[in-house]
C-alpha cells in the first residue's frame, strides 16, 4: 500500500494465488516465457507450456481422465462441460445444487444458486437447468449438529423426485457439483452423497461433473478434492490456483467422453495461453519441491484447532467451524435455524470481514448466512497463520460482543 501498511492476505484473490503473491519461480517462468511465445492459438498449433502442463497434470488428476483442454476462466470452462454433456448424450437438461456457484456468465448464471445478486434482472436464463438439495444443514432447516446421513438419504431422496417429477433421467444430460461447495457456505460434499450421485449417473447414462475451480490445486490438503472421496467424475473443470493469478482453467475428462467433440467445436482466442501455461507448469514444479500439501496438513491443524477453541466460548456465537485443508469455514449465529428464522447476528459476517481489513487482515464473507472463509495461502507459514487468528479472534470478540 502506498502508506506502507502491511496486509495478511487470507483471500488469495479468492483462491486464486494458492503460492502467495508473486511468488518468484512462477513470475520467472512468466517472465521467460513473454520473451519466447505470447500468444499461439491453440487450433493452430500446441505451443510448448500447453504440452508442458499437460505432463504435470496426468500423474495428479484422477486415474481414468486423460484428455485435457484448456481455457481462460472458470465459467467458461463449466460452460463447456456442459457443452461437451450435451453434445455427447443428445439430451439438454443440466441438475445443479442448491447453494452452488459455478460464475456469472450467461450459461453459468443458469447452474449458480447461491445468491440472487448473480442473476438479478438478468432473466431468463439458459432453459433445461433444474436445481436439487445439497446436504447442508442449515440449507434443510436443521440444526449444526444434524446427522450425516440423515442430510444425505433426504438429499438422495429429492434428487430421485427431480428425476421422476422435473427431468426424465433420458432428458437429462448432466449433474454438475462443486466438491465442496464454496459461494454457498465452504461446505464439503460427503463422500456418501458423492457416491450416491455416481450410482445415479452410472444407472442413467448421466455426465458426472466435479466443479474443482475453488477447492482444485491443494485448498483442500489433497491436490483435487475430490481425492477425500474417491469418487471419479466423467468431467472435471478447474481453474483459480492453477497458475497462482494468470487466468488460466480447463476441462480434464474420459477421452471417450472428449472424442465425440467436432473438431473446431471447442476452442477460443486465448485458450491455453502460452504465458498462463508457463505459469502453471511453474505452480506444479513448486507444489512438488516445497511440499506445499504437506504444509497444507500442519497448518490446517493448527487453524481447526484455534477456530474449535473459539468455537467452545459461548460468547462467540460459533455455530459451525467446517471445511477441508485451507478452504475453512466459520458460521455465526446460535438460534433457531428453522426455516424462516431470522438470525439474531444479521450482517455479522460483513462486519467482522470490515473490522480485519482495517486491522490488517484480508478476508472475506460467503454465502447467505453469516459466514466467514478462511483462504489463506498453501504455503503460509506457522507464524503468519497464528497472526492472522489472533486478528480475527479479537475482531470476534469486539464485533459479535456487541451485536
């Protein structure tokens, strides 16, 4: 800042520079590259990063996706998806979730249900999108501490109404998910609504998609987070910390699946740019060789074991501390979560985000409850993260002490 303050970035650009800001190995392979090949059209020819990135990403992405294609942001990689399941089933509808966001461009505003803001005085939207249940407690009306399985059968449940009231299983081309739902409250899919989804598809002849765009690239402790479950999607879309802040996304998925795209039916101007790619290749080598998911365990740790002890005090109004890896969540409010129900912390989550800017520390709301996120960066250190804590607890205590 030009009054030379400091800030402690707990947003990465909403997760987006996973290795910190500027970290000197990606800005060098950057650098480099803008002196070789800005720009190649990818329609045209692969230039050498695109085949580069493609080598670092096979050994980590799930066994069984093996063709890649690359593009700019991540809505446009989720329009694609949804595109190539179209295309390859012949039906159009798409199933999305409650509480997902998947971006703001017109095809993606159709699959995003987090917030109304996204799609306001936007209507109509892309037509054949139908929304069903995620297991999310306060979503369903119940309390914290809601069993598991309870949420999951209801969320099963619904969907199979959907199927049989909404959309004709042979209507419908896809089911698209983020793995843990990030706009929508930072909430981890459980590994038994995952599965229960993948039966569904299988049973069907549905396109499976995994929206790994926020929680992809480490966030979660694993390098996808999909890898919590074992559950393999028939399309994976990522993005954000791909290139730690050069737009960059793509598509990975069965190349059974791919081959029925035309050739010329996929592609864009700046698809797999050259500089983005170098970036990313960069990102790759340096998860590798700082160990960065191993840092990602020992500060998670520490960051449950700090926000659980808020947590027990009372006075906190802590209803929830949730999450995986560095993507963590804190929701406030210890009343009545029924539907309908008006949360006596109203608008908290925003003033405690205001007060730790001014305090320096960066962070940032989600969701249509009183939810505060935690994405710090990957390869935050022990320090940085316990000073960051200690802002954010004192801002608690001033802000929801009040309230």
């Amino acid at each position: 800042m030009a009054s030379g303050k400091k800030l402690l970035d707990f947003t990465t650009g909403i997760g987006v520079t996973n290795l910190g800001h500027c970290h000197p190995k990606v800005s060098k392979a950057a650098a480099d590259q803008c002196m070789k090949v800005v720009h190649a059209q990818c329609s045209l020819a692969f230039h050498e990063p695109y085949l580069n990135l493609i080598s670092r990403l096979l050994p980590v992405v799930p066994q069984g996706l093996d063709t890649f294609f690359f593009w700019n942001s991540g809505a446009e990689a989720v329009e694609q998806s949804v595109k190539i399941a179209r295309s390859a089933t012949g039906r159009q509808n798409i199933i999305t979730m409650q509480g997902a966001y998947h971006g703001r461009t017109f095809g993606t505003m159709a699959l995003t249900r987090s917030k109304t803001i996204y799609t306001l005085g936007s209507a109509p939207l892309m037509p054949g999108v139908f929304v069903t249940l995620f297991p999310y407690w306060h979503q369903l009306g119940l309390p914290p501490d809601a069993d598991e399985k309870t949420m999951v059968d209801h969320c099963l449940h619904q969907l199979s109404l959907v199927l049989s009231q909404q959309t004709a299983p042979t209507d419908t081309a896809a089911i698209i998910i983020e793995t843990v739902i990030g706009e929508g409250g930072y909430v981890p899919a459980p590994k038994s609504f995952l599965e229960g989804l993948r039966k569904i598809c299988d049973e069907h002849g549905i396109v499976l998609i995994f929206d790994e765009v926020q929680c992809g690239f480490g966030r979660t402790g694993k390098y996808f987070a999909l890898e919590w479950s074992g559950v393999k999607p028939d399309l994976m879309v990522f993005a954000k910390g791909v290139a730690n802040g050069f737009p960059l996304s793509g598509i990975v998925g069965k190349k059974a699946l791919l081959d029925k795209m035309k050739p010329g039916s996929m592609g864009g101007t700046y698809a797999g740019n050259a500089v983005s790619c170098a970036a990313a290749v960069a990102c790759a080598d340096v998860m590798k060789e700082e160990n960065i998911l191993q840092n990602v365990e020992q500060r998670s740790k520490e960051l449950f074991d700090a926000l659980r002890k808020m947590k027990a005090n009372p006075s906190f109004q802590i209803s929830d501390v949730r999450g995986q890896g560095l993507m963590v969540a804190v929701e406030f409010g210890t009343g009545s979560h029924a539907p309908g129900t008006r949360n006596p912390l109203q608008g908290v989550a925003a003033q405690i985000s205001k007060r730790c800017a001014e305090q320096g520390l960066l962070i940032l709301s989600t969701s249509v409850f009183e939810v505060i996120r935690f994405i710090p960066p990957l390869n935050i250190s022990k320090d940085e993260l316990a000073e960051g804590v200690k802002i954010f607890e004192n801002v608690v205590r001033e802000v929801v002490g009040s309230a």
